[in-house]
C-alpha cells in the first residue's frame, strides 16, 4: 500500500467517523434517511459488491461527497487522511461555482482524468442511487448517470473496472426489468 495513510487498515473507520461528522443534520432527498447512510452504503457497495477492500479506495467513498455537500474542504480531508483520499474526494467533487450547464460536462471531464479509483468509486456512487431511487424520471436520471459513469471507466480501459462495470451494468438490467410502479 502507497501513500502516508495506506498503510493502515484503520484508515476508513476515520473516515467513517469524519464522514459520520461532517453530515451530521442532513438528509437524504426523502427527508428522513440520514445523508451519511448514502457514504457508508457507497464504501459497501465497493466492498461487498465490488470486491474492493483497499483502505484508501474505501476511505474515498465514504467521504466522496463531503468537500461538495458540506463545510469541508480538501485540507480537512487531507489532514485526517492523507493525499491519496483527499485526491479521490477532490476528483469526485463537483464545482458548483459553474453554470448548470457547464457543471455535468466539467465533471465528466474531471471524473475522466482521475485514476481508476475515482471511477470505482463514481461507480459505486451511481450504483447506490440507483438502489435508493424511485421509479419513474427519478430512476431514469440514476440510470442516465450510471450509463455516463460506465462510459468514463469503460474509457479508462484499466482492468480493474471490468467487474465493477458489469455488476453496475446488472444492476441496471434488473431494474429495467423490473415492473413499473403506479
């Protein structure tokens, strides 16, 4: 394991707890989901589904959304873990600043220029909205986005993506086949 905090399996349970922190008082869309299951859940889709057990990757993914979402800035994510993670939560970090229409293609571009372990995680990212969507434009955005991030990994061409993107791919046929609710 590379970098100054890869070293230690602990890693992700600080990031845990500084995800656990930052989030504290928001919500998911629904008003009721605490906002930090959304992390925890992404570090367990790329354990669980994705089979990757890398501390730096898992740290990533459970603080993937903290600089955009909440007062944390890449220094707080650097300090409390290091460079590698602070690069992946920077990669996955939106600039809001940008018009609407300039956002998703800046992003796009930004995710393309990460290493494989930014798309993993925007793999999982997608792959847990899509689960916690609702049929309907809800789901089909999730899709959309999940078809864009299968694309940039696809690009990559690193191995390392190949089972990813196939239980993503999964995911989206099953909810494809899945009736449609009234």
């Amino acid at each position: 394991m590379t970098g100054e905090h890869g070293g230690n399996p602990h890693l992700w349970q600080k990031a845990a707890s500084l995800a656990a922190r930052f989030h504290v008082n928001q919500a998911r869309k629904d008003g009721r989901t605490p906002y930090v299951a959304h992390p925890f859940r992404v570090a367990i889709v790329v354990s669980n589904v994705f089979n990757v057990h890398d501390p730096i990757i898992l740290s990533g993914a459970l603080l993937h959304d903290v600089i955009e979402d909440t007062p944390a800035d890449y220094d707080d994510v650097y300090y409390a873990c290091g460079t590698e993670v602070a690069d992946i939560v920077a990669a996955m970090t939106k600039d809001m600043r940008l018009p609407d229409a300039e956002r998703e293609p800046a992003y796009d571009r930004q995710l393309s220029e990460g290493d494989w372990r930014v798309k993993l995680v925007k793999l999982a990212d997608v792959y847990d909205n899509l689960c916690d969507s609702t049929p309907g434009n809800q789901r089909q955005r999730c899709v959309d986005k999940a078809r864009r991030a299968i694309s940039i990994a696809l690009d990559d061409g690193d191995e390392r993506l190949a089972e990813p993107v196939e239980r993503l791919r999964d995911l989206i046929s099953e909810f494809s086949r899945a009736p449609v609710e009234a």
